[in-house]
C-alpha cells in the first residue's frame, strides 16, 4: 500500500482544514449572465459570442448598452 506523502495534494484535502468562508445566500451573476441580462433589456438577441466576433458590431452595442437608461 502506497504511503501518503505529506506534500502531496490529496494528503492536504484529507487531513488539511479548509480556510476561509462560504458564501451565504444565492449564487452571485457570472460576467456571461450580465451580458445576456443587459442583451436583453436593449434588444440584442442571439448569441453574443457570436456577435463579439465581429469588432464593429460589438463596439454598437457595447456602446448602446453603456448609453442605455430605463425608462
């Protein structure tokens, strides 16, 4: 049977106890999420990762987002 060496990762995880905190409550938005959030709220349907492909187009809408004030 193999030993366990100390540095190794999996000894850490076993042994090891975690730091830091968990956060509470529902997941926070993810940089994609917001663009689809604000594609839609200007109008900009499809794929977005398509649409960034093409720089001149992306830099309208970028800039139509950016100057976009609810009513």
């Amino acid at each position: 049977m193999a030993r366990m060496v100390e540095g190794r990762g999996v000894h850490r995880v076993l042994v090891g106890k975690p730091e830091g905190k968990t956060s509470l409550g529902r997941p926070r938005h993810r940089w994609e999420d917001n663009i689809k959030m604000n594609l839609r709220e200007v109008g900009g349907g499809g794929d977005w990762m398509e649409l960034a492909q093409d720089r001149d187009r992306w830099r309208a809408l970028v800039n139509t987002v950016k100057n976009f004030r609810v009513p």
